[in-house]
C-alpha cells in the first residue's frame, strides 16, 4: 500500500481508534475507488461548494488534529487559520445486529471477500453484494450528519476538513469505514473466523448430498483440495508461521584473490573480487527480504548499471561505462535512476513510450484530478509520456505501470529527482522538494 504511507491507529478498545494527526496533502486527497466514493457522499450532501473548498484548503494545510473513529462518529479538533480550534464531528450511521449478520454471512460467502479485507482493500463485489441485499456500507447522500462547535447547521469547513482527512485513512485501512458502522477490526476478524470454521466442518461444505467433492473443493491428481483463493483467505485461520533466522547485520567478508600465484591469462582478480562482492550483498538483501530480483531477467546493459550503482572504484566504473555503451555522464544519471526505482527507473530515463489515446485520457484525468483548481501547476505535454512544469525546470515521467517519476533539468538534460508515486502531485512535490534541497548545498 503506497500513497500516504500507513496512518498510525491507537485506541481505547475495539470500538475506537484514533489517528495521529496527518502531514498536510500533497495532490488529492484519495486515491482508492471506496475513498472517492466517500468523498462523493460529502461534496453530494453538502450545500455550500463555498464551505466545501475551505475545508479542503484546511485539511490541505495540515489543520487538522488527531481523528478519533467510533460506531458511528468521527471526531477531531480543526484549526482556522488564525489558530482558533473547533471540534468537528460527523455522524455515520450504524448498522443494526441483523444488518451485521447478513453482511458477516456475504463477506463468508466468498473467500475473496476475506482475502480483500486482510489486503486492506475494499472488495467491490462485497459492497454490491451487501447493496443487492438492500445493505449500503459505503455511505451516500445525506449520510454524513455534521455536527460543530463553530454552530453551522451543515458542513462547515472544520466538518469538510474532517472528511477530506478521513478519505487518506480510509485509503489505507477501509476497516475505519466498518468500525465506523459498528464493528472493530478484532471483533470483525473473530467472528468471521468463527463463521469460516463453522462453515468448514458443516458437511455440506466439503461434500455433496452423493458423498462426492462440493463446488468448493477442486481435485487434485485424484486428491481432493481448495482453491488457491480459499487458502490464501483462510490463512488467518491457523497459527502464524516461527519466526525466521536473525539475518546477519552485513554480508560476509569476500575472500581475496591477490596471491602468489599468476593468474590465468584473461582472468582479472580484482574485477572478480568485485563481482563476488557484489553477489554477497544481493543474497543479503535477499535473506533480508529488502529487495526484488536481483539481476534476474536483466539486459547486459542494465546489469552493468545496477553494477555501478554499488559505487565501485573508477577503473571499475570506466569498464562498466564502456560495457553498457554510456559516457561517464550517462552513466552517473542511469545509475541515480537504478536507485531509485531500478529496471523500471531506468526504463522511464531511457525509453520515450507514447501511450495510446485511452491512456493519455486517463493520465490527462489525472493530472486535472491531482491538485485543487486554483493550486494546479501548469503542465506542457514534451512527447510521449513526459510533461514539463511551465515555468520551472521540474518534469513529471509516466511509466507504463501507471507510475509517475520525477525529473528536475540538470544542465542541458534531465535527471532523476526521486522514486514514482501513484499521485502525480506528489512526484511533482518531490521534484521541487529535490531542487530546493540542491539550491541549498
């Protein structure tokens, strides 16, 4: 889960967690579909547009507190500009006990549905499965009920802000939106578990009336089992896995090859100790779990540029240089793309890709989407997947993943600036933040 990073609940019991307060936003303000279809009930419920702009403006500038969710409120003190706090509530309606077990009973029905919601992912069939059911679990018009110290009869920019504030949390944890409709995250597990287990040792869940295997259950050279959705679901079921080894704080020591003895004609021992210290360090990230393929799949070139991100000596650096087909210059640029992103970074800096019309609709969307009206950068299309900041020596790179990259002008070309987000804004944020901090040094 990327975007805002993990929001960091505490609470008092299962029945109510507060978040520490959030950095103010960088582009909008959501980026899952269950958290613009929050933000919708507030914009469609709300009367004055007015109103609504100021509480984004709020909760854009960090002016809101920690966020307190129970059953059905939400709370939070918001500042005004002129340092004047508010307490902010906004009412959602609970479900009733019966309302509860036909959802419990809808979520069992499908593995996927559990599985989802272990992700931190709202599954979509879920909540039409639950509105087939005559059961609304996202909220709509009219359901978010403002209630403020300031005395407004309907959403007031403190209110606004609070629910602007509440779509980046529901972003990375939509189990704020049950809890806010009556069930903590520890009491929905657990009864959850208890429906799953219940339902495994029914009989008609593994059988059929005839004794043979159920819908369920898939045969298996002759052996009967479950599907792997099933199995990923149930996993909560059992107990967790021990603990792996303690990883050691470093990699080993590589042997050295500078002995009495000649080398073989064509064998080079410092290139090789190099190498073999190289190849220590992978299995290491590897043990410790911090990184992706390493070296699988790679062009020659490539390789030579994950190479020389490990900061070798200059002579080392010079060959490498030279095996990928680079100047020194390209190189220093292809491996500042390597770290930050690796095969995908350097994709972006090396490959210009022209997305089809589709694509460049939806890009276009959201790049309209990312920021406020008023606060939107303005962005000239350079070719391709590449578009430059009017005004500014900062550009925004789309990969073919849907990622957006960072660059900022670096003499005459362009160099990385940063990792990709999924939120433009924030790539772009990252991309003055850079500039800032190399007009400094």
């Amino acid at each position: 889960m990327s975007g805002y990073g993990q929001s960091h609940g505490h609470g008092h019991g299962d029945d109510e967690r507060t978040f520490d307060a959030l950095p103010p936003a960088h582009g909008g303000f959501t980026r899952t579909w269950w958290g613009r279809a929050w933000l919708k009930a507030l914009e469609d419920s709300a009367l004055d547009g007015q109103q609504l702009k100021a509480g984004r403006r709020h909760a854009r500038a960090g002016a809101v507190g920690a966020v307190s969710v129970r059953p059905g409120r939400i709370t939070a003190l918001v500042k005004d500009r002129d340092g004047t706090a508010y307490r902010g509530d906004v009412l959602v309606r609970e479900f009733s006990e019966e309302q509860w077990d036909r959802l419990l009973d809808l979520a069992v029905d499908s593995a996927g549905h559990i599985a989802a919601l272990l992700e931190r992912e709202m599954p979509p069939h879920l909540v039409e499965d639950a509105a087939a059911a005559g059961l609304d679990l996202l909220p709509g018009i009219g359901d978010l009920d403002p209630e403020c110290a300031c005395e407004a009869w309907d959403h007031c920019p403190h209110t606004a802000a609070l629910c602007y504030q509440v779509a980046r949390l529901l972003d990375e944890d939509p189990f704020v939106l049950l809890l806010m409709r009556g069930r903590g995250e520890r009491t929905l597990l657990e009864e959850l578990q208890s429906r799953s287990a219940a339902r495994a040792a029914a009989p008609s869940a593994h059988n059929g009336e005839d004794g043979e295997a159920g819908a369920g259950v898939q045969e298996v050279g002759g052996m009967p089992g479950v599907s792997a959705e099933e199995a990923f679901a149930a996993g909560f079921l059992v107990p967790p896995l021990p603990a792996p080894p303690v990883v050691p704080d470093a990699p080993g020591r590589t042997p050295s090859l500078d002995t009495d003895t000649p080398p073989e004609p064509g064998v080079d021992p410092a290139a090789l100790e190099f190498l073999a210290a190289d190849a220590a360090a992978r299995a290491h990230r590897l043990l410790g779990e911090q990184a992706g393929p390493a070296g699988g799949g790679l062009t020659v070139a490539q390789d030579a540029v994950r190479l020389a991100a490990g900061a070798p000596v200059p002579w080392i650096a010079a060959r490498l240089a030279s095996g990928s087909g680079r100047s020194r210059a390209e190189l220093e640029l292809a491996t500042r793309a390597w770290r930050f992103g690796g095969a995908a970074a350097l994709a972006v800096l090396d490959e210009e890709w022209t997305p089809d019309a589709g694509a460049l609709d939806r890009a276009g969307m959201r790049l309209a989407e990312a920021w406020a009206e008023d606060e939107r950068p303005v962005l000239r299309r350079a070719g391709g997947a590449r578009w430059t900041v009017v005004g500014a020596e900062a550009q925004l790179r789309l990969g073919e993943d849907g990622r957006w990259w960072p660059y900022l002008k670096a003499g005459a070309r362009w160099s990385p600036a940063g990792p990709a987000e999924r939120d433009p804004a924030a790539a772009l944020a990252t991309a003055f933040a850079a500039g800032a901090a190399g007009a400094g040094e």
